[in-house]
C-alpha cells in the first residue's frame, strides 16, 4: 500500500470513528433517550367538576431516601434498589405525590382536599401525614406500604396500608401506571377512613 493510501485510509478510519462516537452519545435517536414520566392521577377529567371550600388537607408525604429524586427505581431479582438511567419523574416524588394524593382524594370525596401549605388563615377540619415506607417495583409486581394519620380536632386516627399491584410487563410505562393504582388504592383506603 502506498504511502498515500494509508494516510488517506487512515483519515477514513478516524472520520468514522469520531461520528460514531458522537451519535452514540448525543442523546438523540433511541440509544440513550431519556424518558420523562409524571406521577399525576388517572381521574383527572373529574376534577374539573369539583369546588368547593376544602375541609381535608394532605400535610406530609414522607419518602425513604431512595425515592426522593428523579431517577426511577426498582428493586432487581437480588433484592438491590438499582436506579433506572435513563428513566425519570419530571419531578421528585416528594412533590408530585402529595398533589396526586390530593386529586384522588379530591375525586373519591366529591370534594376540593388541599395540600400543606395552606394560606395564611386558613384551616381544615383534617389533616392527613402519610409516611410510606415501600414503594417499589419488581418486573411483575409494584409494592406500596405506608401508614397515615387522620388528625382532626381533639382525636388522632392511625391507620397501616399495603398494596401489591400485578404488573403485566416490564415496560417503565407499566411500572408507572402501577404507582398511579398504588397511589389511588391509598387514597381510597384513606377516604373510608376520614
């Protein structure tokens, strides 16, 4: 091969090399798309119909650690919480679950249910904490364990709540739609309670 040749094959070569490098990590396509999910409610063209002055407030939604950030998790056949890369909620559950908690309730109830904190002023006749201890998904099942106060004026309800909920496949679509069921299984079991 002549001199020539190989400078111009190995132009060639390192041309190639760079574009390849570069599609692989520029995020566009499908290999290493990110994907952005919102726990939100599944009834939410019910609530439209719902006013009201509110008499229930959700003030606390307590989180382990491993589920207050953006990344999705779920819990690998070793029973290890691995961390789903390129898979997250467009915001921390810490903050879209006592807004979801609020809208199912609020459609379970018939009736507007706040979240803490509330204006200046202003008080209910409820208030709900919920510390969830659980909320974790397998490639076929999505586990919720929690327990929640009722605290009302002079009187304190406690209450324990689990929930597995089948998960037809392993597609992260599946796995949050399973949150939503979880998450509106919790409010109904809370609503017959208040």
């Amino acid at each position: 091969m002549k001199k020539n040749q190989l400078k111009s094959l190995t132009q060639a070569l390192s041309v190639t090399a760079i574009l390849l490098l570069s599609a692989c990590s520029s995020g566009n396509g499908n290999i290493g798309a990110q994907e952005y999910f919102v726990l939100g409610t599944s009834q939410a063209a019910k609530l439209s119909s719902i006013s009201g002055q509110p008499n229930i407030s959700i003030s606390r939604v307590r989180l382990p650690a491993y589920l207050n950030q953006r990344t999705l998790v779920k819990r690998g056949k070793d029973g290890k919480i691995h961390t789903l890369n390129q898979q997250f909620w467009a915001e921390k559950l810490g903050q879209s679950m006592p807004q979801s908690l609020a809208k199912e309730l609020a459609v379970q109830l018939g009736k507007p249910v706040e979240v803490h904190p509330l204006p200046p002023g202003i008080s209910v006749d409820t208030t709900v904490e919920v510390d969830v201890t659980e909320f974790l998904g397998t490639d076929n099942q999505l586990v919720l364990q929690a327990s929640y106060r009722l605290i009302k004026p002079k009187k304190l309800d406690s209450h324990n709540f689990s929930t597995a909920i089948a998960l037809p496949d392993t597609s992260t679509m599946t796995l949050v739609d399973g949150y939503r069921q979880a998450v509106e299984q919790l409010s109904n079991d809370i609503a017959k309670h208040l």
